[in-house]
C-alpha cells in the first residue's frame, strides 16, 4: 500500500514537473518570438523611412534648386539621377513588401525562410545600390553644372568617396549582418525549443 502511494505521488510529482518544464519552454518561446517581432517591426520602419525620405528629399532639396536647361549636360544628368532613383525606389518598395511578409504567427520554419530571403535580397540591393551611387551623384553634378574634374570640385569628390567608403564598411558589417544575424540567433533558439 505505501509503496502504490510513493509511486502515485512520485508519477504526480513527474506530472507537475513535465507541465512546468512546458510552461517555461512556451514563455521562453514566447519572449524570444516577440523579440524577434521587434526586430522585424524595426526593420518594418526603416523600410518604410526609407520609401518617404527619398520623396522629402526630391521634393524640398533637389527639384526647388534644378533649373531646367535645354541642353545635352541637363538631359544626361536627368537621366542619370532619374534612372538610379528609380530603380532604387523600386528596391526599397520591393524590400518592405518582403520585410512586411514575415510572420511569426506562421510555422517558424516559414519565417526563417522568409528571413533567409530577406537577407539576399537586402545584401543584394545594397550592393548594387552602392554601385549606382556614382552615377546618380554625376547626373546630379550634371544637372546643376558643377564640373567633375576641377580644383573646386577635387575636395568635394574626395569627400564623398571617403564618406561612401565608411557607410560602406559600416552599412555591411554593423547595420546588415549584425541585424540579421541577431534574429537568425533568436530563430534557431525558438527552433530547438519546438524540437525538444
């Protein structure tokens, strides 16, 4: 009789134990979840700063200070600059479309997914993005007529090619990486928490 009572107790006690060890494993994953959530909602508002800036900036910097000119410089520098804004603009809607697909209320493995092609397609875009820079910067040399090649535009241009340099190094090895490979962290802890 106290040995079935030992037994009963013991397999209640092994119940509770089983049911807390559960308990902690979904707050856990409910913490590193809405961790990650808050990651991608930072994401979410530089995607979105990243389509209104441009705009703000066209509108009250460059177009009030063009004057339109009808020769070839002017047209090749429009050109140049409206290409690359463009295009850029279209990778920037492209990139929040993607980053706003990310859902933690899916399976995890289809976040993790989703994330893994958000980071090409971030590295992607950032990289030609930083190739197409030059040009846009010259049709905008172009456009209000500030020679390349003179001794009042050498410190300017150095500048700016010291400046792309730094973001460069700066945007890919803090601002990407880092980012994604924090939320790739906190993924792969949810992943083994639903394995176990």
């Amino acid at each position: 009789m106290e040995l079935a009572d030992f037994q009963n107790t013991w397999r209640e006690h092994d119940k509770k134990v089983m049911e807390n060890i559960s308990i902690n494993k979904t707050i856990f994953k409910n913490i590193l979840t809405e961790r990650a959530e808050r990651k991608i909602n930072w994401m979410r508002t530089k995607a979105i700063f990243n389509l209104l800036l441009p705009i703000v900036l066209l509108a009250t910097i460059l177009i009030p200070n063009i004057v339109y000119r009808n020769d070839i410089n002017f047209i090749i520098g429009v050109v140049l600059f409206g290409s690359v804004f463009i295009v850029s603009y279209i990778w920037a809607f492209q990139y929040f479309i993607k980053v706003s697909r990310i859902d933690f209320n899916d399976t995890i493995t289809s976040a993790k997914k989703d994330l893994i092609e958000l980071e090409k397609y971030k590295f992607k875009i950032t990289k030609l993005g930083y190739i197409l820079i030059p040009f846009a910067i010259i049709g905008i040399f172009m456009m209000i007529e500030i020679p390349l090649f003179s001794k009042n535009t050498l410190l300017p241009i150095m500048l700016i090619i010291i400046t792309m340099l730094v973001s460069i190094y700066i945007t890919f090895k803090f601002s990407i990486i880092e980012s994604f490979k924090k939320i790739n962290h906190e993924i792969s802890d949810i992943e083994k928490l639903e394995k176990e």
